[in-house]
C-alpha cells in the first residue's frame, strides 16, 4: 500500500514543542517567530524532515502557518482545513481564518510596542516578505533572517530524501530536454537576462526531463538549477541521485554538490531573474549581497510546463481511460459490498488495489480522501486508524483519489450514496453537478483567467444561498504533482487560460457536523470549435472532458435539470460506455450499462 492509516501528528504533541521553541526564542533575543508549511524549493508538498508545521502543531493540511508569539501561536488556514484544524491541534493553539486574517494585521492586533519576529529566509519568497514587511512599517515590529529554530530543537528529524532520479522518456515527454532549454534560453536573451534561478522541483524535473521520489506522491528530485542563457545548465543536488544518468543530461548540464549553489550564485553575470513568489529569500539576499542585478520576475518554466504538448495531451488521455476502467471496477465493487460493514479505509485499501492491477501505477497522486458522513465535510479529509468510520446507511461518501502513471496524472472525485439519502443531500448533489456540467459546457473568448470563469461552477449553489471554501479547480502536471501551477478556476487567478493547460473541475458543498459532496473531472484547455453564430475575429476556447467515470443518478434530484443538463449527462455516459466498456471486465460491464442507461 502506497497509502498508509496511521495518524501522522497528534494535537497532545504539540504544547511541549511549543514550550520548547518559546524557550529558545527567548534565549536568542526573538519576540516570535512563523513557521510555514515549505521547504526551500518552494513546492506545495513537503518531504517528512520539512514538514515542521505538523512537527510543532499537528496539524497536517497541504497549506498553512503557525506564528509563534510568547503568549499566543495562531495557526493560520484557509476554508479548506478549518474543520480539519479543530481536531488536530491543541488548544495553545489559536486558529486564524486566512487569507481574510493576514499575519500582518494579526501581528499588529497581538503585539504591542518593539518586537523582533524571525523568519527563516530559505522558507519565504521575496513576496511574501515585502508584502509581510509593508503591512509592518509604520510598527516597531522588525522582520528578523535567522537559522531555523525549529530544526534546533527537533531532535529526531528525518534525513534528507537521497532517492534516485530517472528519465522521463521523450515518447512521453514529447519534447527533448536540449529543445526545451534552447527555447527558454532564447526567450531569456530576448528579455536580456543571462540567467534564471530555478527552485522548484516540477520545473527542474519538467525542464530536464527527469522524475524521482524526494517528495511522497510527487515524482520529483530535491534539486537547485541555474539556467543560462546559452541553454547550459548547472544542476545542484546530491549526486547519487543521477547515478547512471550521464548519457540522458549530457555534456550541457553540469552537475555540482547542493553546497557550491550560493558560492556559484555569487559569480553570476546579472542580471538574472528570480520568481518572487517561489524563490527562496535567502537565494535573492546572497545574490544582493553579491552585487549580482536581480530581475523579480517569474519562473521561466511554469507556462511552457502549463501548456501541454499534444504528447503529454495524448498521454493524459490514456491514463484517464485507464483510470476510468479502475474506477468503474472499483464502483462495481462498491454497489455489491456498500450494504456489508465498510469503513473509509477499506475503500482506499480496495481503490488502491484496483489501480495497481493496471501494472501501471507509479504511485498515488495524493493521499485518497474517503470521508463518509460527518467526515466527508471535512475538505481535505485523511482517514486514520483513529478517525476511521463505519459507512451508514443514509451516508454519503466522499471520495477524491488519483494515481501517477508514466503517461500522466489523474485526479477524480465521486460522491456516493450509502443506501437511500434524504432529499436535502439529493437537491444539494444536483446543484453541484449542475455547477460542474456549467463548467464544462463553457466557452470563452481568449485571454480570459480563472477568476473569470469560477463563478459559473458556483452559480446554481450561490441561488440556493450555498458555496464551498475552496477553489473551484486547479492545475494538473503530466505525471508530475497533481496540484500545478500558475492555471487555476479561482477567484484569485489572473493568469489567462491557453490551450494545453489541465485543470481540475471540482465544485462541492459542506454541510458541517452532517456530510460533504463533491464531483470532480479533469479538464483540458482547447480550441473551441466554430460555430454558425460565432464573430469571424473571435477567438474562442473550450475545456475537453478528460476523466471519464459515471456520476451517480441515485443522487440526482432530476426535478432539478434541465434538459441542457440531462443531454449532456446522458452525452457524457455514453461516452465513459463506449470508452471504458473495452477496458473493464464483464460483471462491470454490466454494471456500467446499467449506470450510463440514458434517462
């Protein structure tokens, strides 16, 4: 099993750290001190030694920090974990809601007169610290670089990841890594910067053509590039890692020890460009120091990785018809045995199992989330040996897993009926799902964001005074980290959407204390096709459906649709009918005729 139940942190674990880092900070003249959920590379997920705030709090949520202050520690989280939080925490610690809280403002409420916050500078980005040390400059509060103190006095933290990395094929990359350095490079030339500091583990591994298993449920190499703008690159990282990958990187890419990266950013030629909003603070502050010229801009791999070529568009096609099959497998499974004595983790255990039968999966995209009843409220839900829970009947399930395979990257939510559902439940899964085909039947002019289009995913639940606290999609890589920057469906995303970019389509709503729903398909930016009406000059985009799995009907209060919306559901059964009915075996193609009959 790639996925395992036992509780990671625990709430009683966290008032003796906290007593402990208050100690030291008090030793080293610090007032405070913020411990966010990052590493230095900047990513989402974190490695086991980085993951310092479930270390201090218990709380184990993809996203969130903790400010230490001597007589409060607020746990900042967004809408996804605020159920999450209250059970993982103690009560030293204080929830904040973020982002409508700053940590500048709550600075400014907690702490009266002169006070001295530390930072460890190789785990902020410039942005974070400028926007952070704005909000402060008509206070005494100073924003102080030190050494972690949190690894000072974690005294069994895990070793460094040393796994090995190997090639991702050009069969499935579609692209060599020479040809993606020369087009980044000459990009760079054309806006006169001679190099770019790379930080981020899926852009080094999506630019070098190369995947490993640094980080859990992420195919990735713990790593540090510089790109010059010649197209050569130096590579910094453990070398064992690249044992027996001389031939796949070539001469153009030099390979050096993680120790000769800041000496080596000290001799560049500016000016060279940083993200500001990935690069580690402590990477621009030696380069200033240096008198190197620093260009805030952005990471020169996040687009070009955004945009998927029509190999990795054909490869993701693939791993979700496989996917699919495993799906329809597993739901045959569910509807046999859903009115036995089934827990949540006997659902991840037997989902998991119908994805390795393929023989195709890598790994799990992320850590499944099966939450039945009360639990399935909770966003970003993950089932324990101690929050284990009996399905109900009456229940609905939650249930959002993916796996990675070589060709790509899949990430599916369905919700499930637990014998029959009150109405309440069914009306609520129709508005969701009505958000969801809106989404899908979409076409926009060219140059519009996410932020553009989030609210349609939203409308039929905003009618019903409804919504949900997280965004209505984000990004997804090709066989690398399922969530993906920049492409979001949020209301905080101004980057326009262009064809190639995966997004997830995930609409849902929470009842807390009652139960949780959530429908999610995989999208793709297209060309949208011509139509009779359409202005000559405009250029239109569409999303193509990628995940193909049957919705459930028993939950659909039919009442509800229109006849748009049922053409297109019975549109979108037929095709996961014809698509997955070669793939899956007979009992389940059985089922699947059943579950896609036309209404």
């Amino acid at each position: 099993m790639y996925q395992q139940f036992h509780a990671t942190a625990q709430p009683d674990q966290g008032p003796p750290r906290l007593t402990k880092l208050r100690q030291y900070l008090a030793q080293h003249d610090l007032d405070g001190f913020v411990v966010p959920r990052a590493d230095a590379h900047q990513g989402e997920y974190v490695a086991p030694r980085d993951d310092r705030l479930a270390w201090l709090t218990g709380f184990t949520g993809s996203a969130g920090f903790c400010a230490v202050l001597p007589n409060i520690a607020g746990v900042f989280i967004d809408g996804r974990y605020r159920e999450q939080v209250k059970d993982q925490v103690a009560e030293v610690f204080t929830p904040v809601n973020w982002p409508e809280t700053s940590l500048g403002t709550w600075l400014k409420d907690q702490i009266k007169g002169p006070a001295r916050i530390g930072f460890d500078p190789w785990l902020h980005a410039p942005q974070d610290i400028e926007t952070l040390q704005h909000s402060l400059d008509a206070t005494d509060i100073s924003l102080v670089p030190v050494n972690n103190p949190v690894d000072a006095i974690w005294e069994d933290q895990p070793d460094p990841p040393r796994a090995r990395a190997f090639p991702h094929p050009l069969a499935l990359a579609g692209e060599s890594h020479g040809s993606k350095r020369a087009r980044l490079a000459s990009d760079m030339r054309q806006a006169g910067h001679n190099a770019a500091i790379l930080t981020l583990p899926d852009s080094i591994a999506w630019l070098l053509n190369i995947r490993g298993t640094d980080i859990p449920r992420n195919p990735v190499v713990h790593a540090f590039a510089i790109l010059h703008a010649d197209g050569q690159v130096d590579l910094f990282l453990d070398p064992v890692k690249l044992e027996d990958m001389a031939d796949h990187l070539g001469a153009n890419i030099r390979v050096h020890v993680p120790e000769r990266f800041l000496p080596m950013l000290c001799n560049l030629d500016g000016p060279v460009v940083v993200d500001k909003s990935s690069v580690p603070m402590a990477v621009v502050q030696t380069l200033e120091t240096a008198g190197v010229q620093v260009v805030l801009g952005t990471d020169p791999c996040v687009l070009p990785k955004a945009r998927k070529n029509t190999t990795e568009i054909d490869g993701a096609i693939a791993a979700h018809v496989r996917d699919g099959a495993v799906m329809c497998e597993f739901l045959c499974w569910y509807d046999a045995n859903a009115h036995t004595a089934l827990s949540e983790i006997d659902l991840v255990t037997q989902l998991e199992q119908c994805r390795r039968d393929t023989g195709a999966l890598r790994d799990i995209s992320f850590e499944t989330i099966s939450g039945t009843g009360q639990n399935g409220a909770v966003i970003h839900y993950r089932v324990t040996h101690d929050t284990n829970r009996m399905l109900q009947d009456g229940d609905l399930v939650v249930l959002d897993s993916g796996g990675q395979y070589q060709d790509g990257t899949t990430d599916i939510t369905r919700t499930l009926p637990v014998g029959s559902v009150g109405p309440e439940e069914k009306a609520a899964f129709t508005r969701v799902l009505q958000g969801m085909i809106a989404v899908s039947n979409l076409r926009w002019p060219k140059g519009l964001a996410g932020q553009h289009l989030e609210a349609i995913g939203r409308l039929p639940l905003w009618q019903a005074g409804q919504d949900f606290d997280h965004g209505l999609g984000h990004g997804v890589g090709s066989y690398l980290c399922v969530h993906e920057g920049p492409q979001r469906l949020s209301r905080l995303s101004d980057v326009p959407l262009e064809p190639g970019m995966i997004l997830s389509n995930e609409p849902g709503y929470y009842r807390a204390g009652a139960f949780g729903i959530r429908i999610e398909n995989l999208v793709v930016v297209q060309e949208a096709a011509s139509i009779s009406t359409q202005d000559d000059h405009r250029h239109m985009l569409s999303f193509l459906t990628l995940t193909l799995c049957p919705i459930d009907r028993r939950l659909i209060d039919f009442t509800l649709l229109s006849g748009q919306e049922i053409h297109w559901l019975n549109h979108y059964h037929q095709t996961c009918r014809t698509v997955l009915g070669p793939h899956v075996s007979e009992d389940t193609y059985t089922w699947l005729d059943h579950a896609t009959a036309p209404l």
